[in-house]
C-alpha cells in the first residue's frame, strides 16, 4: 500500500511539472514543497512515532485528500498562466542597465554587515549554546533581523534578477560579482545553524530569472555533465554536515531514533508532512465544517495548527524555545474552512498565483530592473505563505512595500512592450 501511495504522488508532480514546462522556475519551492510535503505524509500514513505530537500516526487516506486538494491549486495556476500566456506584446530579451551597481552596492552593505553580526554574535555551528532557533535572540545586531529577515529574501531576488541581467549582457564582472554574492549568503546560512531547506529557498529565488530567460532565448538549461557531478558531491557533502550535526547537538534525538541516519531520515520524511497528517486526521475527528474564525486562525497560521496536532504544553515549550513547525499549508484552510471551503479556496488561490507569475516573466523579458524585483518579492512571499501557513506575512511591510512599489511603478509604466519605457 505504501508503495502504491508513493507512486501516485511521484506521478501527480510529475504532471504538474510537465504541464508547467518553464514556468515551473518561478513555483519551483511550491511545487517542491507540496511535493515534499506528500512524501512525507505517505511516509507517516505507513506508520511512524511523531516526536513532535508524542503519538503513533497511521492511515487516515491524508495523502489522497492533499493531492485533491492540490490538484485545484495547481490547476488554478495552469488555466490561469494559458490563459493569460495569449495576451502577447513581448518581442525580444532585452535588458535596462539602470541601478546594477546600485543593487549590487546595496547588497554587498547588507551582507557585510550580516557576517559582522556574525562574528560578533557567535555561530550556531561552533557554539553549542546558540542554534538557528535563538541566533536572533543573542544577535548584538538584532535590527537586521527586523529589515532583512532570517532568510533576507529581498536581496537574494535582487541578486537573480542581475545576475540574469549581467550575464545575458555580458557584463562579466557585475555577473561573476553577484555570484559570488550569492555564494556567500549559501555560506551564511550554514554559518547561522540552518541545514537544508534555506539553502534550497536561496537557489530556488537566485536562479528562476536566468534560468526563464535562458530557455525564453533558445538557449536551454545550460546544465553539463560536470554539473550533475557536482550536484551529486554537493547533496553528499550536505548529507554528512547534517549528520555531524545532529552527533555534536542532538545527542538525545539521535538515540532516541536509533543512530544519527535515522534521525536524519525521520526529519526529511517525517517533519514536513506531520503538520498536514495531524491538521486531516483532527478534521476527521471532529467532522470539522466552516465555521472558525478565520481571521483569528489564519491569521498565525502555523501557531493555530501547532496547537491542533500537538499536546498544548508540548507546544508551549516549544514556542518558548522558539521552535516552529512547517508546512501548514493547506492544513490551516482545511481547518479553517471545511473541505469544501479549502476546495474554493485552493482553485482560487491557483488563478492568483498564476498572474503573478505572468507578470514576473513579462516583467523580466520587457527589461524592468526595478519591476522585476517588485514582482518575483510578491510572488515569493506568496509562496512562502501557501507553504507555511502564515497569512500574517500579507500584512507585513515585506509584502505591502512591494506590491504598493510595483502599482506605481506599473501604472507610470505605457504597455509591457519590451524595449519601451523600462523602470
């Protein structure tokens, strides 16, 4: 059965890829998140003792209904992307030259006064007193935290979008500048305690723009044999460092899961998905229909189900501790709305998302600097949102500064020809 479950979550995100084809780049931590996320919950449905809700999990059929419900997610984004795909007016990839260094100026600051706080603070990697969970709470330079962020997602879309601007300009330095840039913050990350999943955030916000651009202009993925070799030395690497982490710093973790591997395997598998197990399995217990507040759920998305699937007191350490689950998403509309609310809500929330993502890519190819960053910041913390749970971060100043930046920005701006009044 188990075997059969995983199959037919391999072939539904398989289909969602090969229907999106390229503009897949730009949903690429959605779709590997709901990916992962239903991996994870086949794995838990086989049975699985979830340290994090002290209790045994079982087959309640969670993995057939995330894939219904995701099968309206991301047929909402299709039939909105070829919809809209047929309203042309982009002739060619061009680019604007206006505020590279700038970007790449502001940038560097930012980075280099992230590694000052780090060398001031202490690394969670060789300090056995801090972790990714309290680094901010020990920062002496806290403020950045509150203008960048954990992940500093506006400057990793900034440096994509130069990159892809340099590179298809052949403006080698400012290219190989914003690489290394790039380098650095995969660096951080490591430096600040997180193992995996920033790491993939920050490829998944530097690349998309190059990689469109590229197979918009014929040229394809670009990817080599030595690339493929690399990947695999670099996945093996990050396999080892994960578990000489938990060896140095979660001693108690790893024998209570019989060795470091094990350990290792229970986080991939079984922490991404437990969220959604626990939210389907509380809506079959109490036959759950719309009715919740949902500003008052919605709004600490994640917080709410913390304390749909887990003990109180369990989840009152943890917050305390400041730990956080993930992927609340769409466990939290369920739980909100009732299944057939969380339909309506998923086909809807599909139509949205696909507008963003045409207006990222007719954003990029028409040569706006400034316009694409506004837009792929928007459509990131979208999907930051609809993968953990949060809706909170819509009302954030993250998230309005853009989307006020890009009206304005669109409404000076005549048409989205490319070659034409470039912001």
């Amino acid at each position: 059965m188990g075997g059969l479950i995983f199959f037919v979550v391999m072939v539904f995100f398989l289909g969602v890829a090969f229907a999106l084809k390229r503009h897949l780049l730009f949903l690429f931590m959605l779709w590997f998140g709901h990916f992962w996320m239903a991996l994870s919950s086949a794995y838990l449905e086989g049975g699985v003792y979830i340290t994090e809700q002290q209790r045994y999990s079982f087959y309640n059929g969670a993995t057939f209904w995330l894939l219904i419900l995701d099968a309206f997610l991301w047929t909402g984004i299709w039939c909105s992307i070829s919809f809209l795909s047929k309203f042309k007016g982009l002739a060619s990839v061009r680019f604007g030259k206006l505020g590279v260094q700038f970007v790449l100026l502001f940038v560097g600051v930012a980075l280099l006064l992230l590694f000052l706080n780090l060398v001031l603070t202490g690394s969670p990697m060789f300090d056995s007193e801090l972790t990714r969970f309290n680094y901010w709470d020990n920062s002496r330079l806290p403020f950045l935290n509150k203008i960048l962020g954990d992940v500093a997602a506006p400057l990793l879309v900034m440096l994509g979008v130069v990159f892809a601007i340099c590179k298809f300009e052949g403006r080698v330095w400012y290219s190989k500048l914003s690489l290394f840039f790039f380098c650095l913050f995969v660096l951080y990350y490591f430096l600040i305690g997180h193992k995996f999943s920033m790491q993939l955030l920050a490829f998944s916000m530097f690349l998309p723009p190059f990689l469109f651009v590229r197979l918009v202009g014929g040229g394809g993925l670009g990817f080599k044999f030595r690339h493929v070799v690399g990947a695999v030395f670099g996945l093996f690497f990050l396999f080892c460092f994960i578990v000489w982490n938990y060896l140095e710093k979660h001693s108690g973790f790893v024998e209570g899961q019989g060795g470091a591997v094990n350990a290792v395997l229970y986080r991939f598998f079984g922490l991404q998905g437990h969220v959604w197990w626990g939210g389907f399995n509380e809506f079959l217990d109490s036959a759950r229909e719309a009715g919740t507040d949902p500003v008052q759920s919605m709004f600490n998305g994640m917080q709410t189900m913390m304390y749909v699937v887990s003990p109180p007191a369990l989840v009152d350490n943890y917050l305390a501790a400041g730990v956080r689950f993930t992927m609340a998403y769409p466990a939290i509309i369920l739980y909100t709305f009732g299944m057939l609310g969380a339909i309506l809500f998923q086909a809807f929330a599909g139509l949205a998302i696909g507008l963003l993502v045409v207006l990222c890519e007719r954003q990029l190819l028409a040569g706006r600097l400034i316009g694409s960053i506004f837009s792929l910041l928007i459509l990131n913390n979208l999907i930051i949102v609809f993968n953990m749970g949060d809706f909170s971060a819509l009302l954030s100043v993250k998230f309005f500064l853009p989307c006020v930046a890009l009206f304005i920005l669109m409404f000076l701006s005549v048409g989205m020809v490319a070659g034409k009044g470039k912001i």
